[in-house]
C-alpha cells in the first residue's frame, strides 16, 4: 500500500513537474486539464535509490506515458550561465515592461535561461546579442525572436510573455 501511494505522489510531481511548462492554463482552473500519467512498466519511486544512485525516467508527453529506466549515478547539477538583474543594467539584454507596476529584467552571460517574464513589451539586444521566445499575454503559440546585436530592439503591439531568454 505505502508503495502504490509513493508510486500516486511520485506520478503527480512528475506530471505538475512537465506541465509546468506549458504556456496558456484554463483561466478558471489551471489544473483541471492536468491528467495523471500512465505508466509503463513498474511504477518505482525515485526515493527508492540505493545509496549514490538516482531514479532515471522517461516520458512521453504526447501518449502521456513514463517509463522508469533504472538507477544511474546522479549527473552535475546544472547551473545557468545567464545571469538575470532586476532592474537591468547597462549592457543586458532587456525585457522591458508594458507599465508600472511591473519591472525591467535584464540578462547576461551565455547560455539558455527559461522562465515566465509577463507583461513585457520590448526585448533589447545587449551586449552579447540575445533572442527569445514569446507568446501573446493571452495565450497561443510561441515565437522566436530574431538575433539582436547590441542596441537592436523590438516593440511589441500587446503585451507578450517570454518563456525562453538565449544568449
């Protein structure tokens, strides 16, 4: 029994954990779309890991299926390389607001940083060039930004919401 509830809460973390991603929710529920995933083969637990070994999974989330794949030797933890400021600096790569009372963010370094920076309607190239992906502040489909060099800039008519900052 404790096993089959481990195995209930490990599938619910899992499930929030991927769909957390996603860009629009239901307005009234954000979670009633949320369905369990279905397993294939044992549903194992990751807190079941031996002693310097971590539990590796894989999921589909178009069949909405995960698979444990077995015990492995854990992997660095990743650290971002991007920085983020808020306010921005002199030199970032900003996402600047729509208004008050939202904030100016802006980034530097090298690398991909993911997120959700709402109500922005201007992206400005820093001094690394940068990109992003965006979607309209009411939701649909997401789009990349081009390349921006230093200085290059671009408004938006509608408040957009970026998921994704590339430096």
């Amino acid at each position: 029994m404790q096993f089959r509830m481990k195995a209930v809460a490990l599938t619910a973390l899992v499930a929030g954990s991927m769909l957390a991603g996603t860009s629009q929710a239901s307005a009234a529920d954000p979670q009633a779309d949320v369905q369990q995933l279905r397993w294939v083969g044992s549903a194992v637990p990751s807190d079941a890991a031996p002693s310097g070994k971590v539990a590796s999974y894989v999921a589909d989330p178009a069949a909405g299926t995960i698979t444990f794949r077995g015990f492995v030797d854990p992997e660095p933890e990743f650290a971002p390389l991007i920085v983020e400021h808020n306010p921005a600096q002199s030199g970032d790569c900003t996402l600047a607001p729509t208004g008050v009372p939202y904030a100016s963010f802006g980034f530097r370094g090298a690398g991909t940083l993911n997120g959700n920076w709402s109500n922005r309607k201007r992206i400005t190239g820093g001094t690394e060039r940068c990109a992003g992906t965006y979607h309209a502040q009411s939701g649909g489909s997401s789009f990349n930004t081009p390349i921006l060099a230093s200085g290059a800039f671009i408004d938006f008519t509608s408040a957009a919401v970026f998921t994704q900052i590339r430096i």
